[in-house]
C-alpha cells in the first residue's frame, strides 16, 4: 500500500490536517509547539483508492530549540519513506525561513510533494495563498484542517499521484507472516527459537531490533517467509528518529504480511500498544494469531489459561474468533504450534465458498431471523455472493440494504464462522441493492 507523509515545521496543522483525512480525532490538536503525541498512522479510501498517512511529527522534541535539524532530519526520512509528500505551510503566519528549508529540501526529491497551505478559514487567507508560489512548487492546495474546506480537492490530487498498484502485492509464492510486538515481548527470541540458531541479536533492553528483516523458513514440511518487526511503542514515547521509522517499517510490514503474529508479554497482560497493533492488521484485514510469551513466568492452574484468553478476547471483541497461543519462545515450548497455526490462519484467509453452498446455508437462516423491518418497512434479503478479493468479503443483495444495521451485520458475520472456517480472518460485509 502506498504511503503519503505529512511533514512541515511545527504547529502549522499537521495533526489537525492527520485528523481530517483519517477522520480520526484521536490525536492531540493544541495551539502549542510539538504537541503531537499520540498516533503516527491512518489509512484513507478515496475514491476506490487506499493509503496509508503517516504524520511525522511525532519525534520533534517538544523543547525551546528551533527545532532545524530535527524537521531536516524529519523531512530526509519521509522522502526515503513516502511514495507521495504533503508539504503543510500556514496561512496565517505566511511563509518562514523554516519553511523555506523544508522546501529547498523537497525540491531535490523525485517524489511527489503537495503543498498544501492550511488555516484558509475565511476570503482574506485565500488572497494571500499566491505568496507561496514562491515556494517553487506547481501547484498549491489551499485547505482549513478544522472545518475540512479544500481536503477533497487535496484528496483528489493525492490519489492521482500514487503510484500504480501491484497486482501481485497480496499474492507471494509462499505464505508471509509478520511478527509484530511491542519491544521485548520476545520477538527476536521467538525467531532464533524458529530457526535453532542466532538469526538476532537478544538482549533485556526494549528496542533493540530496530528495522524489519525477513526470513524464509523451510524445514519440518512448512515453507514460510517470516519478517521480523521492531518494537512499536505508543507515539509519546517515540521520540527518536530511527525508532519513529522503524515502527513505520513495521506498519508497512504488517500490510505486506498474509498472517500477523502478534506476541504479548504475558507478564504484562494485553496492553493499549498491543490493541493497537490488532486494529492496524484487522484494519488491513490481515490473518491475525496471538502469541502469549513468557507463559513459564506465569503461575497458573488448571484454569489459568482459559481465563487469560477470555480476558484477550473480551478486549480484542467485537472480533473474537482469533486463535490464541500460549508459548515460551525461551523454553522452546509450542513454537511450532503457534507457526502450525498461522498456516491454518492463511489457508483460512484463502476460502472460497461457493455462491449455491452460501445460498443454500444461508438464505434459511436468513428467512428465519430476517433484519428488524424500519418505518413498517420489511427489508428481504434475496442472494448472497463471496466478492473475488484477497481476503473474505461477502455481499448481501436486499431491496432497502441502507436500512440493515450493525447488529444484523454481526448476526450474519456469525453465521458464516459458525458454517465455515474463518477462524483468525476478519470478514467484511456488504449490503447492495437487490
């Protein structure tokens, strides 16, 4: 998936800006220098096109300094990184000499970049756009993050500018997993176990792999490539450069992946950073396995495990049906089942019902529990199909589908995992016009 950088000096709108075009309001949006804090990633849809943005104004330090080198540095890493760059200047405060940096910067760069001017709020800012034409750049994008004027058209130029999709991006020749974490959970510490030999270095300090490195395996009758991710912790805590790029790493890591094993420290139980790895690869409808490691530091009974994994799934719910695996990457305990697992998880991802067998299966069910009828209204749904994607997605044809909630959309989810085999994939569903 293509990935689109924010950049530009502090407090000229990037996470307002992040905001908008995610339709998140999860970051922190204060009229305060280096305040960004909380999320460096989003996926948009436009127009039928995906990517993902990324804000990098997560490791600016919030300090008295002029911040140069560090938005030098910021803007380096985005070009290395970022298929297309949006470059964010202030309306209000006119163009800096900070501004001028980062424009002489991004005009050395074959890539793409937008400049986009934001608090455009009202006819006067819009007057005094032209100033930053001097910037040498073709075209500007006047925008208000706050109130949204200007992000279509931003939009519009930035799905133009992507490049190409690869038709073969999802399909590999064999099966890719992407082992995700937060920092120490045992992630390299599972890869050596993997492979009976150091492939990694493995310390106690969090943080110590620091980019994604990829492994082929094939021994045993399993046939894999499995990558190795850095540590993501959350964004308040990334504040040096090559850490911030190699949690973007394993974002992208998690999107290249058919089957996401997501291993948590069991000493620590589930925790924010680890759900929000899960929403990324459920988001990017990926395979997901739970990992739980370090299990032999964990007292436990007969009841321990079953316990552990119905607080798991309380909190990863509404999706619940994900295999979870208790192991010890040190011990050397359940290794392959967990890996054993993943490749059932893949297969799974891969199902192909037939249109006749969904129809027959669920058409009776459905006549059954029909969807609560709206405004005396009796919504019928008439015929079911898979979509050819890379991962499951059915559609319902109904005469009112706009009418069908979320509810009913989970009943049929749960419909079609107690009749097949989904365990550890998402499903989307689809209600169109009869």
């Amino acid at each position: 998936m293509a990935v689109v950088a924010i950049v530009g000096r502090p407090n000229v709108g990037k996470s307002a800006l992040f905001n908008r075009l995610t339709g998140m309001r999860k970051a922190i949006v204060e009229d305060v220098e280096g305040v960004t804090r909380d999320r460096i990633y989003g996926k948009v849809e436009w127009n039928g096109k995906e990517f993902s943005l990324i804000d990098t104004g997560g490791y600016v330090k919030d300090t008295d300094d002029v911040f140069e080198k560090e938005i030098q540095d910021q803007v380096k890493l985005a070009i290395d990184e970022a298929d297309v760059i949006l470059f964010v200047v202030d309306a209000a405060a006119g163009i800096t000499p900070l501004d001028e940096e980062v424009a002489q910067l991004l005009r050395q760069t074959r890539k793409p970049v937008l400049l986009v001017v934001n608090k455009v709020d009202n006819s006067g800012r819009m007057d005094n756009i032209w100033e930053f034409y001097t910037l040498g750049f073709d075209e500007v994008y006047p925008v208000s993050a706050i109130n949204g004027s200007g992000t279509g058209d931003l939009l519009d130029a930035i799905v133009e500018k992507l490049p190409p999709e690869e038709s073969q991006a999802q399909t590999h020749e064999r099966p890719v997993f992407t082992i995700a974490g937060r920092p120490n959970a045992g992630k390299s510490t599972f890869i050596n176990t993997l492979f009976e030999e150091k492939k990694n270095i493995v310390t106690d300090i969090p943080g110590t792999t620091r980019d994604t490195i990829t492994w082929h395996f094939n021994k045993f009758g399993r046939d894999f490539e499995i990558i190795d991710t850095a540590g993501m912790r959350k964004k308040k805590n990334v504040d040096d450069k090559v850490e911030y790029y190699s949690v973007l790493r394993s974002i992208k890591a998690i999107e290249n992946a058919d089957v996401v094993l997501l291993m948590i420290d069991a000493t620590r139980g589930l925790e924010a950073q680890d759900l929000n790895i899960f929403e990324i690869a459920r988001k990017n409808n990926k395979g997901i396995v739970i990992l739980v490691n370090k299990w032999d530091l964990i007292e436990k009974d007969t009841h321990t495990a079953k316990e552990f994994e119905k607080y798991i799934k309380q909190r990863i719910a509404p999706f619940t049906d994900v295999p979870v695996i208790f192991i010890s990457a040190k011990e050397k305990k359940r290794i392959l089942k967990a890996i054993d697992r993943a490749l059932k998880v893949y297969e799974n991802r891969k199902r192909k019902i037939k249109t006749s067998e969904l129809n027959q299966i669920l058409l009776p069910v459905i006549q059954n529990n029909p969807p609560p009828a709206v405004k005396g209204k009796y919504i019928k749904i008439k015929y079911v199909t898979q979509l050819p994607t890379h991962s499951p997605k059915f559609a319902f044809f109904a005469n009112l589908p706009q009418y069908i909630k979320e509810p009913y959309k989970r009943f049929l989810e749960n419909q079609i995992r107690e009749h097949w085999d989904f365990s550890g994939v998402p499903i989307e569903i689809y209600f169109r016009k009869k």
